[in-house]
C-alpha cells in the first residue's frame, strides 16, 4: 500500500482560504501526486484532481454527498436539504424533478428573455455613463429567471433579490461580515420563496404550467408527499441562484474578448467557434472551486486506502487546468476544442459525471445558452469600451472577479 502524501500543516483551513482556487493544485504539484490528505476544519480530508480522481469521485457506489459540504456552504450557498446532499433513490427523484425543467425547449425560452432583457436595457446603459457588468448583469439574470422560474418579482424589489442572491453566492469562503450577510440572505430568501410555494399550493399565486414554481410546488416524493415548504424554497433558490451565478462567467467571457480580441470577429462569424469560445471559457476561468463527498464504505485506489466516513475534495479548478488534460493550461485556447469530444471528467467546471442520475449542475446548458448569447450580444448588438481598471483575477478570493466587476464605458447599440 503507497503512503498518500500529507500536507505539512496540521490543519489547513487558513491555507485553504488562502490560497483559494490553487489550493489543492499547488499542492499536488508540491508533493508530485494527484491525491493527498490532510485536514479541513479539523477533519481528515483527501484531496484529488484529475480525470481518473473525477471518475472515481462521481461513482455513487464509493462516495456518498450527505454530510459531506461544510455547514457554513449549506447556511449560505446551498442550503439544508437540497439536492446537492442527498444521495440514492432520494436524489434521482430529486434530480429528476429538476431535469423535467431543463427541455431544450425552456432553454430557449430562457435565453429569448435574456436576449429580450439585454436589449431593451442597451439604451438605458447608454446615457448611464460607467455600468459595472457584473452588478448589471445580476440585475438583469434576477428579472429573467425569476420571470422564466414563475416567480413573481415587482420592479421594486429586484435589486434587494439580485444583492441576497449575489451574498449567497460570495459568503462560504470568506470570513466575518459578507459570510453573515450571506447567511442572513439565504434566510430571507428561502422565508419569501416558502411564502410564494405555500401560495401557490392555496391557489393564491398560480404558477404557470411547467414553470419551476409550479413544478417544485406541485412535486411529490417517491412516497407520494408534496415536499416540506422550506425544502421546496431550497429547491427553487436551486434554480434562481445558479442562473444568477451565470453572471461571472459572462463577465469571464467580456473579459476574454477584450484579452484576446482577434476572437470577436471569430465568434461573429461561426456558431461553432462561439461554442469553442465559451467553453474554453469555462474551463480558463475560475468557477466554483471544489466538491465534497465523504467514502460511503472503505476501499483502495491506485494503492491508497479511502477509509469510511472520510471527506474527500475534487480539485474542479485544478482538474481543469490539469497539464495531463489540456496541454499548456494557462493559455486561452478555445481551438483546442476543435474536433475533441470531451468526455463528462474532463471538462468540469459545474461538476463531472451523468447531469440525469449524477451530482454534474442540472443547469449547465442554461450556462452554455446564456454564454454563447452574450458573447453574441457583447460583439453584434452593441459597441463599448474598457477603460484603463484593474482586470486582474485574484484567485485567492473565491469567487474570483477583477476588482471592480468589468467596467464599460461608452456603451452604444448598433441597431
């Protein structure tokens, strides 16, 4: 049996908060191994990155996902009870809930009133003067998904939603204010979805047929019971929170016309170069950082014991900038998806495996539709300029945005 690797350090949160989305990459790269353990929060914890440590992760047979995400990311991220921490039967029927309101169809339907949004808010944005992107855009993917989910949202309101949804989002890896501000967020957002189910189910607030409040609302578990109200709250800020999260990787995808700007008249010109764009996109930028499992029954691989009960993290940053897997990782290269089938452990930016019976984001061709529309918006339906501003990428801080969330200046529609 081989000696896993161990970190130095006795415990390693601190080193994990910071050195963000390098935590576990510069580690393997330290100790020359994909595996290694050390502990988090005071618990032993094993570490991997790489396509055969995501196969071996995403096998439901080995790991299992309650218990397994610190409390501080369900108080804030995901929340208690949600399909991310459920495993077997429990979770596919879940997650199947989840699938019958992903159709291409709602897709497409989602990314109309996104290209809708966008365009009706060009001529605001140009007498604006300076628009800060990334706040605009959680603006503007509040009003669109809460508008596509069937969740009523009055004009008045959709700031203080965008500001919950972004706490969220932004509070389980800090420390101090913006974690309580995220904590008291997903609190008050989870009390005014419960709210909107159990009106629903009154008949109060009809939901429209196939909405995502209509179908979390109407969903019975394998025992024929309609879920507890704040479960369903959890499950529907599950659909509302990822879409707005979508908002960093168009941001990254601003960003990376104005990095590389032979690619906008590529991405113009063909569908399946913008497609080759946005999904080195997601593979360069950095997303959410790690998942956790815990070892659902002791086994060894590749001569290293996984014992019972253990937590263990996958390295999504790390995996996909692993040199194993994309040869010179820390250039933006969206050719090199040209001609390659990339198979569900490669490319994991929102998780690795089967989307249907998996823990891989139910969400993600929502995060391709809507990419690849903006990248179409941000070259076709409107002219701007970046001005001299920090763009640099902190990876320390997670999620990792430039300083001041991409700022456009002289924004102008072309219609």
């Amino acid at each position: 049996m081989a000696t896993m690797p161990a970190d130095r350090s006795p415990d390693s949160t601190l080193a994990l908060l910071r050195s963000g989305y390098r935590f576990i990459g510069e580690r393997c790269e330290r100790y020359g191994s994909d595996v290694f353990r050390t502990r988090i929060l005071l618990a032993p914890t094993i570490c991997l990155r790489g396509r055969p440590a995501a196969k071996l992760f995403y096998d439901n047979e080995r790991f299992e996902r309650a218990t397994a995400m610190p409390m501080r990311v369900q108080r804030t991220l995901t929340g208690r009870g949600g399909v991310q921490g459920l495993d077997g039967p429990e979770h596919r029927d879940r997650k199947a809930m989840f699938m019958t309101i992903m159709t291409p169809t709602a897709i497409r339907q989602l990314g109309q009133l996104f290209d809708d949004e966008w365009l009706t808010r060009i001529p605001a944005w140009e007498g604006a003067g300076p628009v800060r992107l990334y706040d605009e855009l959680g603006r503007l993917l509040t009003r669109v998904v809460c508008a596509w989910a069937g969740v009523p949202l009055p004009a008045s309101q959709v700031d203080r939603r965008a500001v919950e949804l972004h706490a969220m989002i932004e509070a389980p890896a800090v420390v101090g204010p913006r974690h309580w501000r995220g904590r008291l967020a997903r609190h008050r957002a989870e009390r005014w979805l419960a709210a909107l189910i159990e009106r629903t189910r009154a008949g109060f607030s009809p939901a429209p047929a196939g909405s995502a409040l209509a179908v979390i609302a109407e969903h019975r578990d394998r025992r024929g019971e309609l879920l507890p109200r704040r479960i369903a709250a959890v499950e529907l800020l599950n659909v509302l929170r990822p879409v707005v999260a979508v908002d960093q990787y168009l941001v990254f995808a601003a960003l990376a016309l104005h990095d590389h700007p032979a690619w906008r008249e590529r991405v113009r010109d063909d569908d399946e170069t913008a497609e080759h764009f946005v999904q080195e996109v997601r593979r360069y930028y950095p997303f959410f950082p790690i998942a956790a499992a815990r070892v659902r029954r002791s086994f060894d691989w590749q001569g290293h014991h996984f014992p019972r009960g253990r937590r263990v993290l996958l390295d999504l940053y790390g995996t996909n900038h692993h040199p194993s897997l994309w040869p010179q990782p820390e250039l933006f290269r969206p050719d090199r998806f040209a001609g390659r089938r990339v198979d569900p452990f490669e490319l994991i930016p929102q998780g690795g495996g089967d989307h249907r019976t998996g823990h891989r984001c139910a969400g993600e061709w929502i995060t391709i539709e809507l990419m690849k529309r903006a990248v179409a918006n941000l070259t076709t339906a409107m002219r701007y300029d970046i001005g001299a501003q920090n763009l640099a990428l902190d990876l320390h801080r997670m999620p990792a945005l430039p300083p001041i969330g991409l700022t456009l200046t002289n924004i102008r529609g072309t219609a």
